[in-house]
C-alpha cells in the first residue's frame, strides 16, 4: 500500500498551495485517506470538524487547515479513527515543522499513510 490516494496525496505536493491560508492563522493540516475510510463515524462525534456525508456513508473534514482552537477534537478524531485496523486515517499535521502530531504510531513525528 502506498497511501497514495487523492485525499492522502495532499501532503506530497511540493510547495504551498494558493488557496492555503498563513501558517499563523492556521498552524495545522488535516491530510485523509479518505480512500480507507469505511464509516464509522467516531471522528464526526468527536469533532466538530468531521462530518458524515449522507450518500456515501463515508467522513470527510470541514477544512483542512485548522487553528489552535480546533486542534485538540481533531487530534481526538485522529486518535478515535478506527481505520487500519486502529492506526487511523485522519492525520493531523503541524504545518511549521512537517511533522505528524496525531495519530502518530511512531511517535517520531513521521507522517503514518498507508499501511496495514
Ligand atoms: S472515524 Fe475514521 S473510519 Fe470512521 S468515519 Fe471517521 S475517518 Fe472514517
């Protein structure tokens, strides 16, 4: 598995995107794997930020550049995500250093796409 899907792909486009808003406004990235998704919908009940699509039965994130207000119930989504057999397939992003915050299985900081 490569992870390289479209959603996933985000994080490996190389610069910043026009439509990206200043770091400062907003420090964190979401990336998804919206591709290994299957609906269990824990990340829309733990944020606000998540949201179920009615017709595909499947989550998706209001935005994807997000502050520090916003950071703690995405990390929880990212953490409550039961995708890949637990690993998750939200994954949240400091947008200063690259580095992966939740869910974060290594706990080194690298960015947990693909996998099992
Ligand atoms: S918790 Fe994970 S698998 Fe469940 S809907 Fe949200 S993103 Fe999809």
């Amino acid at each position: 598995m490569t992870g390289t899907d479209e959603e996933g792909s985000r994080s490996e486009s190389s610069g910043p995107q026009p439509e990206e808003p200043p770091i400062a406004e907003k420090p964190y990235e979401i990336v998804f794997e919206g591709s290994r998704c299957f609906g269990a919908g824990k990340c829309a009940a733990a944020a606000e930020n998540w949201e179920m699509d009615l017709s595909t039965g499947l989550a998706s994130p209001k935005s994807y550049f997000i502050g520090e207000e916003e950071l703690n119930e995405n990390v929880e989504a990212a953490e409550v995500c039961p995708a890949k057999k637990g690993a998750g397939v939200i994954h949240v992003l400091d947008r200063e250093t690259g580095k992966e915050i939740a869910p974060d299985p290594e706990a080194d900081g690298s960015l947990s796409l693909g996998g099992p």
